[in-house]
C-alpha cells in the first residue's frame, strides 16, 4: 500500500518542470553522498571530539549572523530578476558589493565579541570563519540562486559539488600530513575551499548574464526588504545552530562535538525535502501573480510528498545510527544518542519549508519572518532553561521543539493568508459588478 502511494505520487509530478528542477538538485546532492560521507568521517578524525566542539561553537555563530552579510541579496535577485529577466547584472552587482562591505564590518566586530559570547579564546578563527562563511561561501550560495532563479539547477547542482569537493580535498591534504589538526587550522582551510568555490561562481555567472554593474541608489532603495530577508536567514540560523555556540559558552566542548556531528547528519539527511523546496521557490514567485488556489495546491502537493520523506528518512537514520561511532571512532560513541532524538528533524523541517516557501513567493515574508522569529526565540528561551540543566540532551529537544513550532506556524499563516486572498478578491468582484 505505501509502495502504490509513493508511486502515486510520482506520477503526479513527472514530466512536470518542477520535478526535472528538484531531479537535478537531488542528482547533485546524490552525487555528494560518497564525497559528504567521507568530508564527515575525516573531519571527525582529524579533529577529535573536543576540537570538533570548539570549530562547531566558533562555525554557529558566525552562521547564525551570515544572512546579514548580504542583506537579502539573494532573494532580492530572485524575486525582481523572475519579474524582470533585464535586472540581473545590476542586482548580481548589488550582490557582490554588499556582500563584500558587510563581511568586512561584521569581521571587525566578532574579532572582539566573538571570544565573549563563545568563551573560545582564539580570536583569528572568528575573522576566518567570517571571510569564509560571510564572504566566499555566501557569494557561492548566492550564484546559485542567480542558476536557480533562471531555473537553470543542474548548474545549481554542480556549484553545490564543486564547493563539497573543495573542501574535501583540503581536509584529505590536512589529513595526511597533520594527521591531527585544531579548530582554527581547519578554519582556514574552510576559507581556502570557499575562496575557490567563490572564484568559480563569479566566472560563471558571469558567462550566464554577462558583467555585472552597481546601482547605490537601488541598493539604498532595497536595502529595507533585503533586511528582512536577512533577518529570516538569521532566525533560521539561530533556532538551528545556536545551541552549538552555548553549549561552548556552557563549556561542553566534547559533547558538542558529538551533537554537532549528529546534527550535520541530520542536516545532510534532509537533501531531497531542501531540494525539492529549492526547485519549487521560483514557481511559488510565478504562480502568485494568478492567485493563491495554484499555489496552495503546490503546496498540498509537496507537503505530503516531504512528509512521506521525513518518515523514510527517520527510519533509515534510526536504522543505520548504530554504525557511525564505529567509523568516525568511539569518542563519538554520543551520537548514536544523539541520532534517535534529531531523526525526527527532517519530517518537521518539510513541513515548514514547503508551507515557509510559499508565503515567500507569495509575498508574506513578514510573515513567515515572525514566525521563524518566534521559534527562534523560544529556541533561545528553552536552550537557556535546559542546557545547564541537561546538557546536550536539552539543545535536542529544543531544536525539535522549535522546529516543530514553526511546523505548527507556517502552514497557520498560509491558511489565514489564503482566506485572506479570497476575501479580498470576492470584494473586488462584488465591487464590480454593483458598479
């Protein structure tokens, strides 16, 4: 009977643009598995637990404040450059500058608060991680959602390998002649593959739309929604990883190590759902110009195709969760715990990008953003409440609980977005005709 649903399912989207788009992410994805699988063993070897802690502490808040360094770029371009195809080379200039201007400042003010929040003393890993992450990583991110927007994902799909591959071949080379490495050395060589992955995009975009030009008088006029962006990026980071950043704050390096390891299984795990969202984002920017019926159908459509996924892949996790602390070795042994509360992840995460995705393209980022916002706060609230108290366990079932809130929230707003629509238009109608 599931097998005749799945199929069912299937069906439904074959041949449809949408599925090619999300076949191709998936493709690229896929082709990383062997290449993320073995990025995550040698990592964990070449750290140790404690340093793997220390890098995961230092890596999370810098995330949780990278949205900031391009001020909704990304999304901007997206959204403007779908309506008009002629705005690419400025808005992909806008991009760039920002991005650059804003990684310097925020690298200035986490070389002094950064040790502060995190108690990790070194204060260079802060300043690499946010050229890294801020600068180069975001500028990779950001071209592939220029191939996005033009719905062109198999290059989108192979940005994501280059970059992977990056850094796999830097840590293969720390690997074999440091054997054991700190927090802060594979700091830099995260900023060594993101550079490259960064020159590689730049090239490319450019043969794909041309030189790119700058508007300051558009960048200050789009600088309030770009922030808006950002700050959605921020609370996403924030209910996601900001339980890294205390459990270093708390001192508990070594346990997270082996949370964060878990974590980022989970997050890999989550590869189809992120995919099949990324391929439908542009589509949900198209169909709200014809109203919300087209997109609320999408919607239903995707939802209970990543609910489905979510059930499988908890499965599969719980299943295969005893393997890893014999390949990533037993000062890891905590992850096998670790795995059996997080494997429910991905079931929420679907709900919330799917039901997320489309108040974006149907112009409710406020929205969303409250929500996010929401979680993210009584993420913070319940991380404060129950790390100190429980330790490692506590940042698990905060991380469920706030993503199983916006689980709740999302697809809320979407409801009430979509009465709201139709109210509006039976108005408009009835206006009409008494005239």
């Amino acid at each position: 009977m599931l097998m005749i649903r799945i199929s069912s399912f299937i069906k439904g989207i074959v041949g449809h643009r949408v599925s090619r788009n999300a076949s191709w992410i998936f493709l690229g994805q896929g082709a990383n598995f062997l290449l993320q699988a073995g990025y995550f063993i040698l990592l964990a070897r070449l750290l140790g637990v404690y340093e793997y802690g220390v890098f995961a502490g230092a890596f999370a808040l810098v995330n949780a404040i990278t949205p900031y360094s391009a001020l909704g770029a990304g999304m901007l371009f997206m959204r403007y450059v779908t309506i008009d195809r002629e705005e690419a080379r400025v808005y992909w200039g806008n991009t760039l500058v920002i991005t650059f201007l804003m990684s310097i400042l925020i690298a200035v003010v986490f070389f002094f608060l950064g040790p502060v929040i995190t108690k990790i003393s070194h204060r260079s890993i802060f300043v690499v991680l946010v050229f890294a992450n801020c600068l180069f990583s975001q500028i990779a991110n950001l071209a592939s959602m220029v191939f996005q927007t033009f719905e062109k994902m198999r290059l989108t799909a192979t940005l994501s390998f280059l970059a992977n591959l990056a850094r796999f071949l830097i840590l293969l080379v720390m690997q074999f002649t440091l054997h054991h490495a700190t927090a802060v050395q594979w700091a830099y060589g995260v900023l060594g593959a993101s550079a490259c992955a960064a020159v590689v995009s730049i090239i490319w975009v450019r043969s794909a739309i041309g030189s790119f030009s700058c508007s300051p008088k558009l960048i200050l006029r789009r600088i309030p929604e770009g922030f808006s962006f950002s700050f959605a990026g921020t609370t996403q980071a924030v209910y996601n990883d900001i339980d890294k950043t205390m459990l270093s704050h708390y001192g508990l390096n070594r346990e997270n190590g082996f949370y964060t390891l878990a974590y980022r299984i989970i997050d890999f795990t989550t590869t189809p759902i992120v995919a099949m969202d990324s391929a439908i984002l542009p589509r949900y920017f198209q169909l709200s110009r014809e109203g919300m019926s087209p997109v609320i159908r999408l919607v239903i459509k995707s939802v209970r195709i990543s609910i489905l996924l979510g059930f499988v892949i908890a499965a599969g996790t719980l299943l295969l969760a005893p393997v890893v602390p014999h390949i990533v070795g037993r000062d890891f042994s905590g992850v096998l715990v670790a795995l059996r509360w997080l494997c429910w992840l991905p079931l929420l995460r679907g709900i919330h990008r799917m039901t997320g995705s489309a108040l974006t393209g149907s112009g409710y980022q406020n929205e969303r953003t409250a929500a996010q916002f929401l979680a993210a706060a009584v993420n913070v609230v319940l991380n404060f409440l129950w790390i100190p108290a429980y330790g490692w366990i506590g940042a698990a079932w905060s991380s469920v609980a706030a993503d199983g809130l916006l689980a709740v929230l999302n697809p809320i707003i979407l409801l009430w977005a979509s009465r709201r629509i139709s109210r509006n238009e039976t108005a408009v109608i009835v206006e009409v005709t008494e005239s």
